[in-house]
C-alpha cells in the first residue's frame, strides 16, 4: 500500500477518496504520488491511513435488521446520528467531489453542470425532511413514550395527538422516498458510458452509495420507526380511555 500512486488506490476501491478526504486529502491533488510520498508531504501516518481504509470498507456493509431491534428512545437517536452523518460529512464531501470535477468530454461536461445545478435543491429538500422528521416526527414519538410510563401531562399530549397525524405522516413517507430521482435521470441512473475519468468515477459511486444509504434509512422509519410509533399511539390512546373511564 505505501508504494502504490494514489490513483491506483482509488481505483482499487472509490470509497477509499471518501477516506482521504476525512484527512483533509482532496485525492485527484496528488494522483501521482505515492501514498508514502502524501504522507509525508502533510505528515500524515501511513498506518493510520491504511487502517481507516479497512474500516472504511468493513463499515461499509449495510446494517442488521435484527440487531437494530432497539428500544423507541434508542432507535431515535440511530436515526438522528445518522442525520448529522448526512448533513456534516457525507453530503459535503459529495458537493466538494462533484464542484471540483471537470471534463472535456461534453456529455460529461453537461452532466456535471446538471448536477452542479440539482444538487443544492436536492440538498436543501433533504436537510428539511430531516429537520421536520427531528423537530415534530421525532419529538412527538417520544412524547408518547414517556406517556407510556405516565411521565406526560396527558392534556399536553392529547393535543399533541390531534395535531399530529401520525398515520398520513407514514403513509407520505413511504410515497416521498425517492428523493434521488433527479440525480438518477441526470447520471443515466449512475451508468458509466464510455469514462475512463477517476474522478467521475468516485463521484458516481459516491452518489450510487448515499441512495443506497438513504434508502436504508428511509427503510428503517418506515419499516421499525414508524409501526413503533403506531403501537406506542394506540398504547397511549387506551391509557387515555381507562383514565376517562375511571373518571
Ligand atoms: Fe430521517
Ligand atoms: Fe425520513
């Protein structure tokens, strides 16, 4: 690995750049150079690049359904972790991978300006899909959890409960999901034609890899955040009913 040029690192694996970058490493800088020869020049360990590359590859694996069997407040804050993931490392190096790239062939000229063009409508979108999901989703389903073991001012919550419609909210989000449909028309659904380039390469893979990504999160809301929140609703609606019962 310390003798290999950059370029053939990345080429080896493209999440590797993802890798580089987090080092403050821009990859296409220093194509020709030796991973020892960039080291050196930013005094930077070898090894502990080559350990993060591992990683990176080992983490890359979706995760278990099984093991993300959580309890409601655990599987919040998954979700919110995975939130700030989106928004403070993996959307910026996707928008610093996509400003820097160029090229002379015009099909990937225009595809390139297209995505320069797309992507911060894109991101913006998403950034306030996330924020209502943290600020109203999120807020509420807890609510209703600490309402389980009476810890709510059931008068709080009951207007909560009318407010928030909790079923139409799963129902849109299965419908909303696929926020990458632009990006997918624009890259011929991230299909190479003709391209030898390595940066559109990663770049390609990288857009590829946070569909996949947010897909995946999309699939835990609504497949274990979503009915959780449905069950904890009618849990929460049965207390209410013996209590104006008793009454
Ligand atoms: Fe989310
Ligand atoms: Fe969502």
């Amino acid at each position: 690995m310390h003798k290999r040029k950059i370029q053939d690192i990345i080429g080896e694996n493209y999440i590797f750049a993802s890798v580089l970058h987090y080092f403050g490493l821009k990859f296409y800088d220093y194509s020709d150079k030796t991973l020892e020869q960039v080291c050196k020049l930013k005094g930077l360990s070898v090894e502990k690049i080559s350990q993060s590359f591992e990683r990176a590859v080992n983490e890359d694996a979706t995760p278990d359904f099984e093991q993300l069997n959580y309890p409601v407040e655990l599987l919040v804050e998954y979700l919110k972790h995975a939130h700030h993931k989106f928004v403070k490392q993996r959307l910026p190096y996707i928008v610093d991978l996509i400003q820097a790239c160029k090229s002379q062939d015009p099909y990937y000229d225009q595809v390139l300006k297209d995505l320069k063009f797309v992507l911060p409508l894109f991101i913006e979108d998403f950034i306030k899909h996330m924020y209502e999901e943290e600020d109203e989703l999120f807020h509420y389903i807890l609510l209703l959890n600490k309402a389980t073991s009476g810890d709510v001012k059931m008068f709080n919550l009951f207007q909560s409960m009318d407010k928030y419609r909790l079923q139409e909210h799963a129902l849109e989000h299965h419908i909303h999901e696929d926020e990458m449909a632009g990006i997918r028309r624009i890259t011929a659904n991230y299909n190479l034609i003709n391209c030898n380039d390595l940066h559109i390469k990663v770049v390609y893979s990288e857009l590829l890899r946070f569909e996949q990504e947010l897909k995946t999160h999309a699939k835990i809301e609504n497949e274990l955040l979503f009915p959780l929140a449905l069950q904890l609703e009618a849990k929460v609606k049965t207390i209410f009913k013996e209590r104006v019962n008793l009454n």
